[in-house]
C-alpha cells in the first residue's frame, strides 16, 4: 500500500533544451515582460466501512469529508476519535527482510487488551504489502497471526494489504493470501506519472480476487509521489465506480497525507472523495457547464496566421464566429472540426479562419451566443508582449491563477508560450482542458503563440493531437522525428510583429532537427 517515499516531483523551466528564436531586425519599438472536470453522476451505493489511511494528524477533517474508519495505533486514540468515526488499529508491519512480524506476541496482547468490547475499535490492520516470493511461509504466518488477534480480540476485523502493482506477479500471490484476514486490501493504484491511468489493471485484480473468492477492500489512489501521480477528479470517479461495481465490502484511500503532501492540498479531488462517502452526486465539470445547443464557447483563443488574418480555436457547440470593425458584427465565418482533432475531452473541438483583416487593428467578434469580445491584428508599431512556459493548469498548480490574472492585467498584443504547456502528460487529460480555460482570462483578447516542448509530445499519454488540433501555427513547416501522433507539419512557425520576426522551434524531435534548421 505504501509506496517508497521520494522526492516530490519539481517542473522545472528547462530554456536551454526549448528555444523561442527571436529575430530582431530592428531594435526599435519593443517593451518584453515575463511574470514569473467530473461527469455528473447519480448518487452511488456507498460501502458501510470507508477507511483512510495516514489520517491521525486530522481526525476531525477526514471526519468531515465523509470517512467512518480511521487510522489509530492504540485503544485509547480510537477511543478519543470523533463522533461517528471508530478506529483500525495498526499493529505494526510483517518484516519481509527477516520474514518474522516487527511486533512480539506479548506486545500484541499488551495493544490488544480492552478492544473486544470497545465499540470505537473495529480491528486490526496487521501487515502492509507482504512479500511472499522472499518469504514463502508469509500466507501461513497471516493465518497464524489473524487465529491469534481473534483469540484476544474476538469479533473484531483482521485487515492486511496486499501488494497489488507487481504485474502478473501481483495476480499469482492473490490467491496466496486466502484465510490471511478477514479483509484482504487490494492497491493497484493506476495513476502513474506521465501516464494515463490504467483502469484495466484495476479490473484485472479484482476479477482475479472474485476468481479466488478473496473477502476484499479496494483501495483508491488518492496521493502523489516520484512513482505515482494524484488522479484528476475524472480519474478518482472512475477509479471509485470500479470499486463500486465490485465486490469490495469496503473502501481504503490512501491517503490523507503521503510524501509531505496532504489530501486537503487538491480540493477538487477531495470534493469528489467526500461525496462519494456522503452517498452524493457528483459535480457536473466546469469544462462542460453551459455548453448546449444554444450555441456556447470555451477554451476560447486565436493565433495571428498573417498580418491581416487570425485563427479562432474552441470547444464547444457554437459553430460560426461573427465580427467587425465596428459595433455591428458585419462578417460571419463557419468554424470547420479541429485537424488533427483533440482527444483531452469529448469536444467537439473547432477552428474558423478570419481573413481580409486589416494590420494593427481591433475586431470585436461574438461566438455563438458567447459576449461580445475583441481581438487584433498582428501589431505594425510599437507593442508589448508578455512570455510564460512549463505553465500547467490551475487545479493542479494554483499559482497559475495568478500568472494568468497578471497577464491580463498587462493587456499584451500577443503572448508566447513556449512549451510545456498543459503538463496533461503528468497530471491527466482534465489538466488539458483546464489550461485551455485558464487562459481565457486574456486568450479572448491577446494572440496565444505557442511552441512545442517536450511534454507536449514524448509521452503515450498525452501528444501532439492535443496541441496541433487546437492551434493554426502561421507559416506552417514541418521537422525531421516529428512524433507520429499528430504528425505532420505545424512543428514550428514564423510570423511578424512590428519590426520583430518570431520563429518557434520546437524542442528538437531527434538529432536531425537542429541540423535540418
């Protein structure tokens, strides 16, 4: 259950692997500054014991959010628990290098004495993660140890953990683990770093125990560290409807605080925790709200692709952008599916060319029943421009709020973003989408000019489709080792500004790039 602890996992602004070349063919005329989604759901059944583990520091708030079973290491912490909430008791570990239990008989006892007839104690957790491939006699020492709690506590629960992220490893010593406890908790956390979560896994393991006839809890991933990432919102429902529709009689989270980081730390994944243990609906994802058939917009951002002509890109179901010099939105132009077209949500995802523009001057436009904004060409004299990158989205990294409020605030003709933009690649397809609407705070009104880096394209996970089916790159060329998700072409670009020419390279696709620049 535990995974090995580490050091928390850093982003770091890597300049010197990403390049944004700048040509200046005058000096003159620039000022450069640089600041620093769940689905709705019906109310499911919720298992009678929803235990969360690492939860001594705040008893009262896990309390709070909906879990009844906590983790205690003594009759007199359960007894001190809040209203509501009983105890499991943690007995200490099973010691897979010595192959012997960390805690004698007679401390047992000692821990043990006056839990058969507390009502705040439910039981026992006596063994995290054992390893039955370096100690083969494992499985009969748990029955062993399992006769022996029931002997001094009877009636109370027996919990172990089994190791459930071995692969087809895993698979082979759940059987094992028959008669060890009364409860045997399951772990296959999905959400790995830079990764897609694996739902199947999750699957796999718990046909596996049906198979073997295991009494099982399952236990949901709800922490983060250098192996294991936090799920998105959208991922801890899914990972709790597989538990839901199983045969697991309880639910164990790991867990309220792991690896220095707290659960109380990601809000929105909390939210989705509490009420699942509530029995409540979930939300309906911000990403979504509003959009119907009346003609709505989000993710809403442009890109100069001349100097008298934009791309307009957004989600929704507006199809047609109108505009014009003037208060009368005199144009209209139908929006065409995004290619290659982005897969971070269900979209649908569209872009609609505006040419015959005039450079260097303001538009006001509306998308489909979306307020009236403005937009401008690409400057001709004089102008600011603001530059952010490895940026992330705001549920996952709350500092991007403000980054994002800051750069409004300046009111930049354009803004470049040279890559890392949406870190989907290590925090799930939701961070995607979340990105795209944070910065929409300016997106609306000031030119998004990206760049690719690297986490935009060297990882299953997330790629290219994402990026390329949301942007239309001006002077479009393509690079040698262009990846195959979303290959090819829109690998950099070039456009004018005033006096200024920007050219966008990527961070290079292999060692033939750079020469082939």
């Amino acid at each position: 259950m535990h995974p090995p602890r580490a050091i928390p996992h850093k982003r770091g602004f890597t300049a010197l692997r990403r390049t944004f070349v700048l040509l200046l063919l005058s000096a003159a005329g620039v000022a450069a500054i640089s600041p620093g989604s769940p689905d709705t759901g019906d109310a499911v059944t919720r298992p009678a014991l929803r235990y969360i583990m690492n939860s001594k520091s705040a008893p009262s708030a896990a309390a709070a959010a909906g879990w009844n079973l906590l983790d205690v290491n003594s009759k007199a912490q359960a007894d001190a628990l809040p209203a509501g909430t009983r105890g499991l008791i943690w007995l200490g570990d099973y010691d897979n290098s010595t192959c012997a239990w960390e805690k004698s008989e007679s401390t047992l006892m000692r821990t043990l004495a006056g839990t058969a007839d507390d009502r705040k104690v439910v039981g026992f957790l006596f063994s995290d993660e054992p390893d039955p491939r370096a100690c083969p006699e494992a499985p009969a020492q748990h029955r062993a140890r399992s006769r022996l709690i029931h002997e001094l506590a009877p009636g109370k629960l027996t919990v172990m953990v089994a190791d459930s992220n071995l692969g087809a490893e895993s698979l082979t010593q759940i059987p094992l683990w028959l008669g060890a406890a009364d409860r045997v908790a399951l772990d296959p956390y999905p959400c790995y770093r830079a990764k897609q979560c694996d739902y199947s896994w999750i699957s796999t393991v718990i046909r596996t125990a049906d198979a073997a006839k295991l009494p099982y809890w399952g236990v949901v991933q709800a922490f983060a560290d250098k192996t294991w990432r936090w799920p998105t919102p959208a991922e801890a429902r899914r990972i709790l409807s597989l538990w839901s529709a199983s045969r697991a009689s309880g639910i164990m989270t790991f867990a309220w605080r792991w690896d220095g980081k707290e659960l109380r730390s990601r809000p929105a994944l909390l939210d989705v925790l509490a009420r699942f243990n509530k029995g409540l609906p979930q939300r309906r994802p911000s990403t979504t709200r509003g959009e119907s058939a009346r003609g709505t917009a989000t993710q809403v951002h442009y890109t100069f692709t001349g100097t008298t002509s934009v791309t307009f890109n957004w989600r929704g179901s507006a199809s047609a952008i109108r505009f014009g010099p003037k208060a009368r939105l005199s144009r209209t132009v139908s929006a065409r599916r995004s290619q290659p077209q982005p897969f971070s949500s269900r979209g649908p995802f569209r872009e609609a060319r505006l040419t015959g523009l005039k450079p260097g001057r303001t538009y006001r436009y509306s998308i489909g029943a979306s307020p009236v904004s403005t937009f401008r060409t690409a400057p001709t004299g004089s102008f600011r421009f603001d530059v952010e990158a490895d940026v992330g989205d705001s549920r996952n990294f709350p500092q991007v709020t403000r980054t994002q409020a800051q750069i409004a605030a300046d009111k930049p003709a354009f803004v470049l973003v040279p890559g890392d933009l949406t870190y989907g690649n290590d925090e799930g397809q939701d961070a995607v989408d979340r990105h795209f609407d944070d910065v929409m705070v300016w997106s609306r009104k000031a030119a998004y000019m990206p760049a690719w880096g690297n986490h935009e394209w060297n990882d299953s996970s997330d790629d290219l489709r994402n990026y390329k089916g949301r942007f239309a790159i001006p002077n479009p060329r393509a690079s040698p080792g262009a990846p195959s998700a979303g290959c090819c072409g829109e690998d950099w670009g070039w456009f004018d500004a005033g006096p200024l020419r920007f050219i966008s390279y990527p961070e290079p696709y292999s060692s033939a790039t750079w020469p082939e620049w």
